[in-house]
C-alpha cells in the first residue's frame, strides 16, 4: 500500500514538472516547422508584405517564383512581396507533400504547393516547388533561405 502512495506520488510529481515546461518543450521540432511554414502560408494570403516578413530573418534570402533575382535584404524582399500581391490579386498558396528535416536548431521544409489568384475574374492556379531552410531563433523558426520555382512540365 505505502509502495503504490509513492508511486501515485512520484507519478503527480513528474506531472507537475512536465507541465512546468510548457506545452512548447513537448512539441516535436518537426512539428513546430510544419507550423511554421502553414502560418506564413495563412499570412501569405492576407495581400500585406508587413504580415510575411515577419517569418524572415534580418538576413534572409529569397529567391522567389517570380523572381529572375535573388533578394537578400529587408528591403529587397518587400518589394518582392508588393509586387506578388499586385500581379497576383487574392494570392493564396495551398501545400502539398511536405519533407521536413531538422538538424538541431536548423531545418529544412522542401516540398510542392499551389499558388491560387484571381485575374480577369476567373481564378487561375500556379504549381511551384520549394524549400524553406528554418533556423530557430529563441521559440520562433525564422526562414533564413527560401526557394521557390514553377513547376517544370512533364518532359515528352
């Protein structure tokens, strides 16, 4: 009887500890990028580059689907954003399969999405691929280099 008290006790006490950690120090860091990269997805599709950046380091580089340059400053990835969202209106971006690899406090997201807006009313779709490498900064995953490019067709 006083064995199982101390286990029951032992057992409340590992809780308590747990728990003092916060739900944070629990989540799989893969996890934590794939959430990453769906919230700068769901920002993507608010139209304003001022939601997007956050998800960048200071130092980041972009080299983007539309881009015929890369982008290595604040600045420089801004003004890729605003012209996103003027050429493509109603951006949104949907993901497909997701290959997540973490290497301490580094990662690495490559996989597909579709890139959806609306032109001339009608709504037209853009298939690209990408990688987002990640590193954590503090609780945050920041994207520290991101490529992005259309799709290529099938070869025939």
């Amino acid at each position: 009887m006083r064995s199982s008290l101390n286990l029951a006790s032992a057992a409340l006490a590992l809780c308590i500890v747990l728990s003092s950690f916060g739900s944070s120090a629990l989540v799989e860091p893969k996890t934590e990028v794939a959430a990453a990269t769906s919230a700068w997805g769901q920002a993507l599709g608010e139209g304003d580059p001022e939601k997007v950046l956050p998800f960048y380091s200071d130092d980041a580089v972009l080299w983007g689907t539309l881009s015929p340059t890369v982008r290595s400053d604040r600045a420089a990835l801004r003004d890729y954003f605003v012209a996103a969202f003027k050429v493509l209106p109603g951006l949104k971006v949907a993901f497909g399969d997701q290959l997540i690899r973490v290497y301490g406090n580094a990662a690495v997201n490559t996989g597909y999405y579709t890139f959806s807006y609306v032109k001339d009313g009608e709504t037209k779709s853009l298939p690209a691929r990408y990688s987002f490498t990640y590193v954590k900064n503090g609780e945050r995953w920041l994207i520290v280099d991101h490529h992005s490019s259309a799709m290529p067709s099938t070869p025939r």
